[in-house]
C-alpha cells in the first residue's frame, strides 16, 4: 500500500514539474512577444531627414523642434528634458522609440508615408500627446518603415496670410520648415504654408520648382 501511493506521490510531483516548466517556457516565449522590436539608426536618420533636413538641432520656432521634430508636449510626455533641439542624436532616437511604441508610425504621417513605414502602436505604453504631423521634405530615401500603406490625412493650414508679392522657387532636398528657417519667415513654415494654400495642398509634401509666394 505504501508502495502504491509513494508511486502515486512521484508520478504527481513529475506532472506538476512537467506543468510548471512548461509555464515557464510559454512565461518566457510570452515575455520575447512583447518586447517590441526597435527600427534601426537608419530608419530615424532618414526619418529625420525627411523632418528636418538631417539636422538635429532645428528649432525654427514653429512649435516643433529636433531632428525628428518633436512637440513639447509630446517631447515631455515621452520622457524628454529641456528642447529636442538641445538634446544629442541618441537622446532624441531614444524618446522617439517611446513615441513609435505608444502612437506607432502615425506620429510622424507625411514622412511615415513617404518612407514607407506603416504600423500602429508596437507595445501599448502610457498615452501621450500626438506627435506632430511630419515636417517633410522634397526627396526622401525609403527606408522599410511602413507597411502597406494607409491613407494619411494631410493636414492644412488655412489662416489668411498677406504676401509680400516676392517668390522662391524650390530646390531638391528642401521642405516648408528648412526654407521658412533659411529665409528668416517669421511663423516659420506655417506661415509659407498658408501664404500658398492655392498651390500647395498638403504642407508636408512639397516638389522641386514648385514656386512659393513669400509672406509679408
């Protein structure tokens, strides 16, 4: 009789080891799940680009700052100190990775859509502001970014603007943000964006030869 449930004792302790090692393992392989996958260096340096012309530390005062053009509130939201335009390359990746993981590739549309990064929220993290609408330039490489693409709404600007009767014809390479900076346009690139509405339909999406009309 001692026999039979001592046997009966050793055949329920393998089982229940057999089960917990199994929990474990499906613990472990639920854990790699949910760790979300970070894009590459590449992607954010041709996101940025695309942004900001590459340069880490715009701040042309229209409300978004950085490399990858950052609001302050969802700079801060995601961890950000101070202004994205102070912060190093690396600092600004980091809080981007928490804004991509929170908002996916959406936060930054024009651009996003341009590269080709498609995707929603990587890993559900505490909501924050939406990141703005990308600031974008006129050729941009297509790193793998997005998937099958989603319509993105363009968003307009539509305040009345006076011109002040000059032009400037756009080059390859420039956006809305790195013209309005250059030029010395005061309301930054908003403020060419509106004085255009006429040629220019969607602000984030500008071509080489297009012609813009300067604000007063």
């Amino acid at each position: 009789m001692k026999k039979s449930i001592y046997g009966t004792a050793a055949r329920r302790g393998v089982t229940f080891a057999a089960v917990s090692i199994a929990g474990v393992a499906l613990s472990a392989s639920a854990a790699n799940a949910a760790v979300p996958a970070t894009a590459p260096a590449s992607t954010w340096d041709s996101l940025a680009q695309c942004e900001s012309g590459g340069n880490w530390a715009t701040n042309t005062g229209n409300g978004y700052a950085g490399g990858l053009q950052f609001s302050a509130s969802t700079w801060a939201a995601h961890g950000g100190t101070g202004s994205p335009a102070n912060a190093s390359r690396a600092q600004q990746i980091a809080v981007a990775e928490k804004v991509q993981a929170s908002q996916g590739w959406g936060a930054w549309p024009a651009c996003a859509a341009k590269l080709g990064l498609r995707g929603g929220a990587a890993a559900p993290q505490s909501a924050a502001t939406s990141q703005r609408p990308a600031a974008i330039p006129v050729a941009a490489k297509a790193p793998a970014r997005y998937a099958p693409k989603t319509a993105v709404p363009a968003p307009r600007h539509v305040a009345p603007v006076a011109v002040s009767g000059q032009t400037y014809t756009i080059r390859s390479g420039e956006t809305l943000s790195t013209i309005a900076g250059k030029l010395n346009i005061a309301g930054g690139w908003h403020a060419l964006a509106d004085a255009n509405t006429a040629t220019i339909s969607n602000p984030h999406l500008v071509f080489p030869g297009q012609v813009l009309q300067l604000p007063a």
